[in-house]
C-alpha cells in the first residue's frame, strides 16, 4: 500500500503569516488554484481512498480530487495539525517579540516546545493513529491520499527517517508538497518506509 501524505494549499494564514494550529480561516485564493492543479495530478494515480484532517485547508484542498475520481473525503481530526495554544491568531513577527526565547528554543529542536504546545509525542500518535486506520480500512495493493498539514507530515518524516529534533527544527513542508509511505507486503505501522518527501508536483505561483 502507498499512503500519500499531501500538505494543504496556501491558506489565508499562510499568506498573512499568521500561526495557525488548528485555527483556520481555509484557503487563499491562491490555494485553491494550487487545489485545482494539484488534483490534475492526483487524479492520475488511480486513489482507493481520500482521507482529510478536518480542517477547512486541508478539506478545500482535497475537494477537487475527490470531484475528479467520484471518490468521498473521510475526515479525521487526528489528522488535524498541531494546537499552537496562546499563538494561533498571531502573526509571527507578534510571537518572535513577545515570545522570541520559546520561538527560538523550538526552531533549534524541533522538540522543544513551550507549555502551551501539543507535544511533538502527542502528534506523532494520533497521526499514527490516523494512519493505521488507513492501513486496516483498505487492501495492500491500494494509493490512498491523505490531505493534512506540515506539522503532521513532519512527525512522519521524523518517525520514518528517523530525524533527531534540530534535523526536523529546520525542514519544511511546501504547500501541495507529497510524501510517500509505502506498506508492502506487510501493512504494520512500523515496517512502513518512506519513499519521498517535500515532492513537488505543480508550480505553484498563480502564472498560469
């Protein structure tokens, strides 16, 4: 089986530079020509299955994939990007001056959070959970496309190629960016292998 972990289209956060978390305004204009070209794409990878955090930019950028292959989105909270507390619906200018010595621990080691974060170990499990209830919902032979958020793809990277925290402190996710799981033949959480990560398929500026 090969689980396609997709990260969401540029949402109004994103472009205003606003942590986001699990607040969410959906996406930008701009994300959701990304979602159109993107599912061009996806929609040639003959999917089983789409699965979406529950989040209105990660749902918007599933939707025209699912309208191409007549597939429904399943959506799952734990598939939902970390919860940044106190931060979410500041911009991140606002949080590096008031809170510039958490913001700096965090971006040295990426499992240094402050208190008011979800811990890295909390998100890691219920993205696992997410998708070992994938891997028991469908055949072993399957693509299933999974529509979620960088924080989420990222315990991923860091679980499968096994990235120490200033290793993940400094990676990101594009938007519209793919990563690939792969499950074959066993379909065990942990015998899967990552086979790519930050694929970018599409161009993703607004130039036709």
């Amino acid at each position: 089986m090969e689980i396609i972990l997709i990260r969401h289209g540029e949402s109004k956060g994103n472009k205003d530079q606003i942590v986001q978390g699990q607040t969410d305004e959906g996406l930008s204009e701009l994300g959701h020509l990304q979602a159109e070209k993107l599912s061009e794409y996806l929609a040639t990878l003959n999917a089983s299955g789409i699965y979406s955090s529950d989040l209105g930019r990660a749902e918007q950028t599933a939707m025209p994939t699912a309208k191409k292959l007549s597939l429904p989105v399943k959506r799952d909270p734990n598939l939902r990007e970390a919860h940044f507390g106190i931060w979410e619906g500041l911009t991140f200018n606002e949080v590096k001056e008031k809170y510039w010595a958490e913001y700096n621990a965090w971006h040295e080691d990426y499992f240094i959070r402050p208190d008011w974060f979800e811990s890295y170990e909390t998100h890691l499990l219920r993205v696992k959970c997410a998708i070992e209830n994938i891997l028991k919902s469908h055949n072993k032979n399957d693509t299933v496309l999974v529509f979620t958020h960088g924080g989420s793809i990222k315990t991923q990277i860091g679980y499968f190629q096994k990235m120490n925290g200033k290793d993940l402190a400094n990676f990101g996710s594009a938007n519209c960016s793919l990563a690939c799981l792969k499950f074959n033949p066993s379909t065990d959480y942990e015998k899967g292998k990552m086979i790519y990560y930050n694929k970018i398929v599409i161009n993703l500026e607004n130039n036709n």
